[in-house]
C-alpha cells in the first residue's frame, strides 16, 4: 500500500532580549551554569513575575512577518507539567488567547510556491537545562536558561515530506534573522523544532496516529529524522504492527528516531489562568508603530532583487538568504546600477574573502561605495576584471580609506586605450608568430586567444582587452 506523509511543525523561538520573560535576569546565552538567576527564576515562595514588553513586541512582529491576525486582549495561563529543569513545577504560557492566531508560511519546492498554514503563535517560558554528561552518578541542572522568552510557532498538518519541513524551518529562521528577534542558532537551542508526524494511506482523509519527535539540532536534522520516521512507520502498517502516540528522540548519529515517553494528552497539563499576570491589551496605536518600525523582509527584498534589478534566481536567492548580505548589495546598489556586476562581486570576491579571513559582513572594512568604484573602472575600461579582483582589491583591504584609482594608479594596472600604443604591441607579437598567423589565416580562428593573450602579457595586463581583440582582428585580416 502507498502512504502519504501528514506532518506539522510546532518550532520554539528564543528571543532577543536582555532579560528573561517574567523578570530582570540576564537572558544571555553561555554564561557559567547557574549565574543567570534569581529568587524569581528559581521560583521561590512569594516571588512575583512581571510583563516584559520586548517580549511581545518581538512577538506581534513575527506574527505580523507571518500574515497572522494579533489577538488585541491578551492573557497568560499555567502548564502544569513536573521536569527537574522546570523549578516552578509549571510553565507561564498561552493557552487560550494566543497573541497571534492564522497566517501562513510560504515555502518554495520543486513543484513550486506553497502556503503552509499556521494555527497559531504564543508566547511562553523555557525550562532550564538537564546536563548528563557532567557527573558520572547525577544529572546536573542550569537554571540559567529557565525563564528565557520563547514563541511558539504551531502549524497545521500540511506539510507532506521532510523537503518541505526544510524549507519551512530555512523560512521561519531568516525571517526572525530579518525581523532581529532571534539568532536562528539551532545549534545552541536558539531556534527548536518538533515535529508531528503520522501517515495514511493516499486517498483517503482521516489521519492516522501521530507521534512527535523532538532532539533535532539541525535544519538538515528535521529533514533527515521526518524521513526516518514516516519509513519506520510504513514498515510498521506494511508488517500489520499498530502505531503507538508517543514522543521519539532522533539520533544523528544512526539517523533513526527512538521511543523516549508516552504523549501526554491536553488534560494532562490541567491549564489555568495565570493568577499573578494581569492581561494586556494592545491598542491599534501600539500595533501601528511595530508595524512601522518592521524591516524590509526576504519576499520583499527577493521580489526587489529578481524582478527590479532583474538578478538570476540563483544570485538573488543567495543575496536574500542573509539579511546583512542583502542590505550590504543595497548600499553598493547606492552608489551604482550595474546590480549584476555588484552580484558578482557580493557573491564572488567578497564573500571568498569573508570566508578566508573568518569575517562577519556587518564587519567588512571597504565601504561600499568604493566597491562600486571598483565595478565603474572596469566599466569604463580602465581596470580589467582579474586586475581589480586579484590585485586592487586586496590592497584596498589593506587601505580601505584609499579610493580604487588611487590604488590601482600606485600598482600601475590602469588599462590603456591608446590605440598606437596597442597596435604597435600587436604588431610586435604577430611578427613572433608567422606560422601561426599563416594557420589563422587557413581557417585556425581559435588562435585569435593565443594572439590576445600574448598582447595582454606583453603590455602587462594594462592594454584594454576590447581593444586588443579588435586590433588583432583588424591586423589579421
């Protein structure tokens, strides 16, 4: 029998702020264990939480960023759940007025665009973190992450292979990059996806038993452990076996998933309202200034790119990809309209550099503008291409407060275009080479490189190649 896959993703945000969702704490990411806390974060009797309005700025934004509507009158309620890392016994959460409810996540895959729907986003608490590697007989507790802010993004069950879920968590995780809400480092738990995942047969509309699986570090991960578990589940249904609800691990390393625990249901968590947060509102004047204060977003930008600036789909893909990318094309863009040589040299001699000195682009030192005059002297014929790349612009790394003529007039590459002067050198170089001339003339027209190459290295690189070429042509024939 053939099955298809129902999946939906259920993706934890950290957020960006100083301190912790409900009190001042640092909310930092790597401190000592267990330094990041307070009588509040450890919950001791008679410690009381307090709203913390970043927290749900960053929220209406990832909703708005989503197409989401904002739930105006907002209130909190507890999850009542036991884990050694939780000190409060409970979780501060959203249970029936999530800030945001609806919206969609486009996607793009091979068969083309899609929306996958979203349920709902709301805000929460993170639980500490159970260390068992530390001592040989003891798990170990590190409150400091307890209390940090978190959004939850729930989809619907609409996605239907590992490919897509790739895409959708790639989506989510350059928009809070775009929006600054959030690093996106999943490595380091910044960004956390569940997934929930069961299979029926093609056809047909009820939906089988759903397990979820969690533990997964990696966007390559999410679509490596849905994979293994919808394979696992069709062996199962194929050898007659039933499908428990459970909650599964994944291991990267064998890249099968694992039994961890039966799925609580709903009732388990007995919610209820939070007593000692009062509710919020958020007025039309408070919405309307995050509205005006979100940042030009990835369709946005992609749409900009491929359609005003007229880029390929592979160059404005990849410029869009990273917001400080996109942003540092834009200021080039600036200066100069010639958006397929700033491409060019975004993704080619930038980037190599950025890679091979470990820099950050927000820390590139060449202002952009003398990125564009580099690309206007090629233009205008006064710097060859491998000349400005391979010579120029490594030393205005060096000087990056020195303009490119300047430099490339100092390293002596300025290209000539005085024709006497090209057509004596071309002259000399095809008395070198009578054979070859005589061959050319007899049909051999891929000589025609040889000849401008031997210009090129006689008047060291600085004689314009369109010229030459031409030259050389007209001294052919």
């Amino acid at each position: 029998m053939t099955y298809e896959a129902i999946i939906g993703l259920e993706i934890h945000v950290q957020l960006l702020t100083k301190s912790k969702a409900y009190c001042s704490d640092n909310a930092e990411f790597g401190g000592l264990p267990n330094t990041q806390v307070s009588p509040i974060t450890i919950a001791h009797p008679g410690t009381l939480p307090k709203h913390n309005k970043l927290v749900v700025e960053h929220a209406i934004k990832m909703g708005l960023a989503l197409n989401c509507d904002i739930t105006r009158v907002n209130r909190f309620d507890r999850k009542n759940y036991f884990y050694a890392d939780l000190p409060k016994g409970y979780q501060i959460t959203q249970d029936k007025t999530p800030i945001c409810t609806g919206g969609y996540v486009k996607i793009k895959t091979k068969d083309g665009e899609k929306q996958i729907r979203l349920t709902r986003i709301h805000m929460e608490e993170d639980s500490g973190k159970s260390m068992h590697d530390q001592d040989l007989n003891d798990t170990l507790v590190d409150y400091n992450r307890a209390g940090v802010p978190l959004i939850e993004i729930v989809g619907e069950p609409d996605i239907r292979s590992g490919e897509e879920a790739y895409e959708l968590v790639s989506e989510v995780r350059k928009l809070v990059r775009y929006l600054g809400i959030c690093d996106g480092n999943m490595e380091e738990g910044s960004l956390r996806c569940d997934a929930n995942i069961s299979i029926r047969p093609v056809g047909t509309s009820t939906y089988g038993t759903k397990v979820e699986v969690k533990n997964m570090n990696s966007i390559s991960n999410v679509k490596r452990a849905i994979e293994s578990e919808v394979e696992r589940q069709t062996e199962m249904l194929n050898k007659g076996e039933t499908i428990v609800s459970e909650t599964r691990g994944f291991n990267a390393l064998k890249g099968n998933t694992f039994s961890m625990r039966s799925k609580e249901a709903a009732n388990d968590y007995r919610y209820f309202p939070e007593p000692d947060l009062p509710p919020f509102i958020i007025s039309d004047t408070y919405l309307n200034e995050v509205k005006a204060a979100l940042p030009a977003l990835p369709e946005q930008l992609y749409n900009q790119l491929r359609n005003e600036m007229g880029l390929s789909e592979y160059d404005t893909k990849t410029i869009t990809e990273d917001k400080a990318t996109a942003f540092f094309y834009l200021s080039i863009c600036e200066h100069s309209r010639n958006y397929k040589a700033i491409a060019n040299w975004v993704l080619g001699p930038v980037k190599s550099y950025l890679n091979d000195t470990a820099t950050d682009i927000e820390d590139f030192k060449l202002p952009t503008s003398t990125i564009a005059e580099l690309i206007q002297l090629i233009e205008d014929g006064k710097l060859s291409n491998s000349a400005a790349s391979q010579t120029v612009f490594p030393a205005l790394m060096q000087t990056p407060d020195k303009s490119a003529l300047s430099v490339a007039e100092a390293l002596n590459v300025i290209q000539t275009s005085d024709l006497s002067l090209i057509s004596g050198i071309v002259s000399e170089v095809l008395a070198k080479f009578p054979d070859k001339v005589e061959e050319y003339k007899s049909g051999k027209k891929g000589l025609l490189g040889l000849f401008v190459g031997e210009v090129m290295k006689a008047s060291k690189g600085k004689a314009d190649p369109k010229l030459v070429n031409a030259e050389v042509v007209k001294a052919l024939e």
